[in-house]
C-alpha cells in the first residue's frame, strides 16, 4: 500500500491518564454520596489561585456494578467504595503504531507510563494516592473502614506485569487487552512509595 502523504507524527505523543484505584471495604452500608467525584474538589495540589486547577474535570457520575472477584461475584466484600487518583495532565508520552499493512492486524501500543524525566507523574500519583488515604483514615466514620486495598478486590485476573514488560511494545490480542487498560495499573515503586509517604 503506497502512501498518500507521509505523516511520522501519527500516533505519536499518546498522553494515557494513569490512575491507581484504591478499593476501600467496611463493614458499614455506604450511600450514593459515596459514588459521586465531587470530594475531589477539596483538594489542593499547590498553593494559590491556582491550587484547584488539576480538579477542573471532576464529574459526578453515579456508577453501580456487582464487583466480580476472580469471577466470583460473592467474593467480594457486601458494602465498599473506591477512590481513584488520576494523572490529570500526563508528562510521560507514548505512541501507537500499525504493526503492518494489514488492516486487521492490532496496532502496537506503547503508553510509556513513568518516563517522564523528572519523574512528575509518579510525583503527582504518589502524592493523590496518599491523599486518598488519608482521607480515609481522617473521615469521621473512618473507624471501621479498612484503611487499604482489600486483595481481593482487583478488577483483573492476573498479577500486573513488570515495570520492564510496561515499557515493552506488544502486539498479541491478549498483551493488547492489558495495555488497553493501564489506567486500572500502576508501577510497584509508586505504590510502595505511596504506603510509605502515608506513614510519614
């Protein structure tokens, strides 16, 4: 297939919004108020005027869904909520290329998370995650809730893959399926950096 105009651009510059949910379980029913992004409002990342800015796309958009854990929906804690810390403004830039002429053929994905070089988007998620932390611990019906991710409650099967395998291009359905969905992972070095920052 010959080209009509050349463009090497394309697919370049790929900004994926990393997020690290958070799935907090209690023992205690939990209301619609809990389903809404409105909290994050409240929260400053820098001072200033400007201080609100990374919040701007905050929705209230109610969602209900039965957790299925390993497929097994019963698995999973009655009442729970989850908090999600996003990478609003991505520094880290991927691409997304054809693997060949053949249309069918599923494109290489390579969202290049945590490349960034000053190392701002893990900064920014490993400061939001122990944000959400400890607004849970700081609530005043905190007591009763778990004040980490339950294990069970994962909306995958399997381990997430390496800090190496994440920057590896991938082209088979299956590797494709993860790298669709980087948003529901996040690299070990920020979670552990997050658990640590949230016990200083």
């Amino acid at each position: 297939m010959d080209p009509v105009h050349d463009l090497p651009g394309v697919g370049a510059n790929l900004r994926d919004h990393i997020e690290n949910p958070l799935a907090i379980v209690t023992d205690r029913p939990t209301g619609p108020s809990l389903q809404s992004a409105e909290h994050g409002v409240f929260l400053r990342t820098r001072d200033g005027l400007a201080g609100f800015d990374a919040y701007s796309h905050v929705i209230t958009q109610p969602y209900y869904a039965p957790l299925s854990v390993d497929g097994i929906a019963a698995r999973a804690p009655e009442y729970g909520f989850c908090i999600v810390p996003n990478v609003v403004k991505p520094q880290s830039a991927g691409e997304v290329r054809l693997a060949s002429a053949d249309p069918a053929a599923p494109p290489v994905i390579d969202p290049r998370s945590f490349t960034d070089p000053g190392g701002e988007d893990e900064r920014v998620l490993v400061e939001a995650f122990r944000h959400a932390r400890c607004m849970v611990r700081e609530t005043p019906c905190g007591t009763g809730w778990c004040e980490r991710s339950h294990r069970s409650a994962r909306p995958r099967r399997r381990s997430p893959p390496s800090c190496a395998s994440r920057r590896t291009p991938s082209t088979t359905p299956r590797a494709r399926a993860a790298w669709a969905r980087p948003t529901t992972r996040v690299l070990s070095s920020a979670r552990r950096s997050a658990c640590a920052a949230s016990r200083a």
